[in-house]
C-alpha cells in the first residue's frame, strides 16, 4: 500500500542524521520534467553542520510516497 502525505507531516517526523535523531529545519520537492521526483530535507547538526538528505520520493502525479 502506498501511503501519501504532505510536507508538514514530514518536516514534524524525526529523521536518522549522522547518527542522531533530528528535525529537518527546511522541506521541498524536487521533480524535474519527465522524471520520477523526491522529497530533500535540510537538517543543522548539534555541532553547526548542516546537511542535506532525501527523506521520501514523489511518484509521477506529484503525491508524496514514503
């Protein structure tokens, strides 16, 4: 099954980040043309460090899959 949600309910969750459980400080979409998309999330370390990862994927409508 595939559950969809918004990017609100992802940047409230707590992600895996170097090894620490952390809130992401900025979300958005990236989908460029003719390609399947996905969700980044901008996260800042403990020791100022931020750091960029991929929290989710987008499917070809534009709904957030995770």
């Amino acid at each position: 099954m595939v559950n969809m949600v918004s990017l609100e309910d992802l940047a409230k969750r707590e992600y895996e980040v170097e090894g620490r459980k952390l809130r992401p400080t900025k979300v958005w979409k990236v989908q460029p043309k003719g390609r399947k998309g996905f969700v980044m999330a901008l996260f800042k370390t403990p020791d100022g460090k931020t750091v960029r990862k991929v929290i989710a994927k987008v499917d070809e409508q534009g709904n957030i899959i995770v």
